[in-house]
C-alpha cells in the first residue's frame, strides 16, 4: 500500500519508502519528488548528511531516467555542498559517482575517468557496491571508447559476473546490465550484446526494478530485429514502449526508434512513421530509420538530406544507449547514407560513407561494424561501375558471421546486382533467391514484393494448384483445415480479425476498421464509439516536476554562462529546449490539457495481441497451418494478409461464402 504523503511528511523513512513505491509503480515524478522533499526536510532540521543523501538520491533517479544533465548537476552541487563537513561520509562515493556518469553522458571523458576511478575507490573503502560497479562500466566504457575494445569488453564481462552474484542492488544491476549490452552494441559486438541480453533475461524475473523489464525488451527486439521474425521482434518493441512509458523522459526515444525501424524493415510505413516522429518530437535522433522510410516513400532526395544533415549535426543528446559523442554516433547514419546515395545514382557520396565507415571499422574493430564498412564498400565499388563481386562476397560472409538474418539478405542483394554486372545472371538469380527466402522468413513484406518485382524468374515458380484451406465457424468454434488435417478452436476475438484479413487478400486494412467490425458484430443497438482520449500528455504532477527542472537547467545554464563553459552551454540549452517544448506539447489551445494513445494507438496494440495469441493457438494446433498464416500475415497500423506467390492458398471461409485465391485484391 502506498502510504498518503500529505498525512506523513514529517517522517524521512515514510518519505523514503513512498519514492521506492512510486518508482516501482512508475510514477517516476511523484519518486523523485518524494526524494526532494526529503532533502528539504532535513534540510530544515539542519541534518545535513541525510540532506546530501537525500540530494545524491534525486541526482541519481534523474541521471537513470531523464536524460536531462543539467539538473542532474544542479542536485549534485547541493550533495556537494551539505557534505563538505562531513568528508568521510559513504553518500561521497554515490556522489563521485554520479558525477562520473553525468561527464561521460556529456562528452568529458577525461574528468569522466577520474571520476570514475575515485567512485570506484570511495566504493571500495566505504562499502557501497553501487559506486564500485557502476565505476567500473564507466571505466570500461571509456576504453572501448579509446579503442581499446577487447580490452573494455573484458572488463565488462567482470562486471556483468558481479552484477548478477546478488551483492549488488536490483535496481543498480539492472541499470548496468542494459549499459553492458548498449556499449556491445555500440562497437558492432553483436554477439556479445546478445550473450549479455540472454543473462540480463535470466537475472531479470522477481528482480528487475522500475524500467529494467522493459529495458531488456528494447534488447530483446533489438535481437530480433537482427535475426528475425519480424513480428516476434515487434512484439518485443511494443511492449517496450508499452512498459517504458512512465519511467523514461527523452530517452523514450529509444524505444520509439527501435519500434520504428523494426516496422520499416516489416513494411508498415506508416506505423514506422508514426513511432520516429513521436522519438523526434522527444529529443531523440529519429534517423537513420526515419531517412530509410523517406526512401521508401520514393523521396530519395529528402532521404539524403536527412541523413546528411543528421552526420554533420549529431544530436549531442545524453544519453546510456548511444555512444557518446564520438565517431561510433554516427556509424548507422554512414550505412544510410550509402544506402541512399547508391539508390540516387552518387558514387561520390556513396564513397565517401564508404571511407569514413571503414576508418570506424578499423579503430573499433567488432563484427558488426566490420560488416557494415564491407557492405559500404561493395555499393561503393558497383555505383563507380567496378568489379565488386569479391566486396560484396565480403559482405555477405560479414554478415553472415554476425548472424544478422536480414543484414546478409540486404548483402545478397548488392551480391546479385554485382554479379549481374559481371555478367553471371545463374549466379546473381541464385543470390537473389536467397535474399528473398529470408525476406519472407522475417516477414519483410516490401523487399519480398520489390525483389519479387526485380526478378520474375525467382518468384515466377511453374504454376502448382492451389491449396484449399477451409477457415469457417462452428457455433461458437471455428474449423480450421488444410492438407487433410482438420482441428475446431474456440472462435477468439483474432481468429475474427483473421477471418476478415483472409475475406481480403492483399488488401490492407487500417486496425480501427477491424475493432470497429468487430464491435458492430458484438453491439446489439449498433456500433460501439471507440474512445477517442486518451491519456493525459503530462498530469499536474508531471508537469510541476518540469517547471521545476526548467527552474534548475536554467541555474545551470546561468552557472555555465559564467564560467564560459561552452560545452554546458549546449548540453543545458538543450535541456532547456526539450522541457520548453514538452510543456507546451502538453498544453493545447486555451491551456486545455493535451491527450495521447487514443484510438489509433491502443487499437494497434489491441488487434496485434489478439492477432498473435490467435495465431499462436492456430500454430499449436495445426503447425502447417499456423507456420503459413505466421509468414503471410503483417500486423501494424494496417494489417494485411500477403499471398504466397509460391504457395498459393485458396480460402473457404464459410459453406457459403465463395473461395478466397492467393489471386484475389492483387
């Protein structure tokens, strides 16, 4: 039970206990708030260690969350200064701490450093294992950041064994679990971001704290995203979003991209659109995903300036998950841009991605960096017209190695063309074939459709009859047949929308048509009015929490000002921007509050879980049925099902509704 904090302000461990529990119940404002009040009451009582405590608490749940660095410096400044009497107290080292990773996330990795290795020490000496590890990865990080990458590896895999012993608090190991697993990622070490994910997907049932669970989806679908199924990987990504919402601040963007990019590679234009303008509109970079689905909507031109412009400009956001403000940054943003000037016809551009790609490759050598630099180079080498079967052979193989399903299917394509170059069309069909058997296998339906359309003869199979699959209700069941195996399920709310999608083949169908359909089956007096909304942008404690910050980045800003420290300058007038603009998204017309996740939103997650689960129960009934129905159907904010060219399917959804073919809506 949550105890009424206006009923027992006067008690610090009643305060204490309230910020955990709103932590945990992600009201991540009513948490620090609790921990401010707490400062200013001892404070106020003149006990100024718990006060510096109190204060370091506040600077610690803003570092973890908010990805707003001013404040984070305001609140170590007032530990600073309540603890300068008592020099021999433990909360130094959560301090030295703190200020370590606030100087890492800011780009000042030399007094990062120091202050790492002094919160490691002061951990060590005063017992406050949080300080030890925490220093540790900032330490590691650091040199990966040098480098010196195996050797920054290695320390991280000795700090991912203490984190997971159990000396360690859920709340700090969870943090830097997700730290171990964003640095891997960061240098293209996709298999230990993986080896690591799987351990933080252990350790993480009855342990994980506040945002953690949904931390270690984002890696989850960041997984998936690699290997594939698409869908599974969506999946991951929306229950991210789902779970992460209350907890993080700016950093939501981060979810929010991996959302987007997996629905781009998925097909779902749109859906991906929605998610990198909702990541922009938080802060955070929205490319290279977003640039990649301009090039989808054919505005190639628009794609590139995009992405140049994000190269030249990188956002100098805070932030745990990116690689601070170092070439690696911009590592995804040179594969685009050769991507996108490759499909423009810009050998020059694609040339110049190609080198600076390869000098990252070279400096932080890791798989997946290596095998973005060699698929660069050979769309280098086929736009200036030469020989690039051996670059793209190297890609593909780099790939490959990474175990990046749908990376080395996009290889094979630069393959296929180089090949077709050279000459050698068995060779280049052959490529191609491949490329699209994973394509299908990760649900990718746009590059099953553009390959399909580049190359008939891989998709052009000799005709074969179709087969009949019977998909009709029973009472309150529903038959389902196919390859003379029959099974009755209980007719789900997803087998429902299914019916529907299979009525229609290829024709896509927006997820408010499909709940409203349904309503109007389930409403006697005719169809339900969904509910428009949604949820407040910001509440009243939220907000309040925002002006107070506002309060605190511009003291900051002023302080740096002073100082002339230009570097502050940018980070805190950035601060400054994301909460101006964050208050006045909340606020609309005559100061009525604004809403989000009506309709739309909450109708996209609500028709892809029962799609799922339906097709789940399909799949444990009838594998052959199940496995189909998993390949052809996209779910997003239009869902479809995509006939099998090869495999054609004709539907009988009812003794007397008329067959459905593979052929119908195309």
């Amino acid at each position: 039970m949550v105890l009424d904090e206006q009923d027992t302000p006067e008690l610090p461990a009643a305060l204490e206990l309230q910020a955990g529990q709103h932590y945990a119940a992600g009201d991540l404002e009513r948490a620090i708030g609790c921990w401010e009040r707490l400062h200013a009451l001892h404070e106020q009582r003149g006990e100024r260690e718990p006060a510096g405590r109190a204060a370091a608490m506040a600077a610690l749940h803003l570092l973890i969350d908010s990805g707003l660095m001013a404040t984070v410096r305001g609140w170590n400044r007032r530990a600073e200064r309540l603890l300068a009497d008592t020099p021999g107290s433990p909360v130094w080292a959560v301090v030295t701490m703190v200020a370590g990773y606030e100087r890492f996330f800011s780009g000042d990795m030399v007094a990062a450093a120091e202050l790492s290795r002094r919160a490691v020490a002061l951990g060590r000496e005063r017992d406050v294992p949080a300080a030890v590890v925490i220093g540790r990865t900032a330490l590691a990080r650091l040199r990966i950041i040098d480098g010196a990458v195996e050797e920054g590896i290695e320390q991280l895999d000795e700090v991912a064994v203490e984190l997971t012993s159990g000396r360690v608090d859920p709340l700090t190991a969870g943090m830097m679990l997700c730290e171990i697993v964003c640095a891997a990622q960061g240098v293209g070490r996709h298999d230990r971001a993986r080896e690591w994910t799987e351990v933080m997907d252990r350790w993480r049932p009855g342990r994980a704290v506040g945002g953690i669970s949904g931390r270690c989806r984002v890696h989850r679908a960041e997984m998936l995203r690699w290997s594939g199924p698409g869908d599974e990987a969506e999946a991951e990504a929306v229950a991210a979003c789902d779970e992460l919402r209350p907890w993080m601040r700016r950093e939501f963007g981060w979810p929010l991209v991996e959302l987007g990019t997996i629905r781009l590679r998925r097909g779902d234009l749109v859906g991906a659109e929605e998610a990198l303008l909702e990541a922009h509109e938080h802060a955070w970079c929205p490319h290279p995903a977003l640039a990649l689905v301009r090039l989808a909507q054919g505005r190639g031109e628009e794609a590139l300036a995009l992405v140049e412009e994000a190269i030249a400009h990188p956002l100098p956001m805070p932030s745990k998950e990116r690689p601070p403000f170092v070439e690696l940054r911009v590592a995804p943003l040179l594969e685009a841009q050769a991507q996108i000037a490759a499909a423009l016809g810009r050998p020059e551009q694609v040339e110049a991605a190609a080198e600076r790609l390869e000098s990252i490759a070279r400096r932080w050598a890791g798989p997946g960096l290596r095998a973005a630099a060699a698929l660069a180079r050979a769309r280098a080498e086929l736009a200036a017209g030469r020989p690039a079967v051996d670059a793209g052979t190297a890609a593909v193989a780099a790939w490959a190695d990474a175990e990046a399903a749908y990376e080395t299917a996009v290889a094979r394509e630069v393959l296929a063309a180089a090949l077709d170059a050279a000459g050698r069309p068995e060779a280049a069909r052959l490529e191609r074939g491949s490329a699209l058997a994973a394509y299908e296998a990760f649900g990718a339906a746009l590059d099953v459709r553009r390959l399909a359309a580049a190359d008939d003869d891989v998709t052009e199979a000799p005709a074969r009859e179709p087969a009949v699959a019977v998909f009709e209700r029973l009472g309150s069941g529903r038959r389902i047949a196919l390859g003379g195996v029959e099974r009755v399920l209980p007719d789900l709310k997803g087998l429902r929308y299914l019916e529907r999608l299979l009525a229609e083949p290829g024709r896509e169908l927006h997820v408010l048509d499909l709940v409203a359909g349904e309503s109007d089956a389930e409403a006697p007096e005719g169809p339900s009015r969904v509910d428009t909304t949604g949820l407040l942008v910001l509440d009243d404690e939220a907000k309040a929490a925002y002006r107070r910050r506002l309060a605190e980045v511009e003291e900051d800003l002023d302080d740096a000002v002073a100082m002339n420290d230009l570097a502050r300058q940018e980070v805190a007038q950035h601060d400054r921007d994301y909460l101006v603009d964050e208050l006045a998204r909340a606020v609309g017309l005559g100061g009525r509050d604004r809403r989000t996740g009506g309709s739309a939103e909450r109708a996209r997650t609500s028709v892809t879980r029962s799609l799922r689960y339906a097709l789940g129960r399909v799949a444990e009934q009838h594998p052959d049925l199940g496995a189909h129905l998993a390949r052809r159907i996209r779910t997003g904010t239009y869902c479809c099902y995509e006939p099998d060219p090869l495999s054609p399917v004709t539907w009988r959804l009812g003794p007397d509704s008329p067959p459905h073919g593979s052929s119908a809506g195309r």
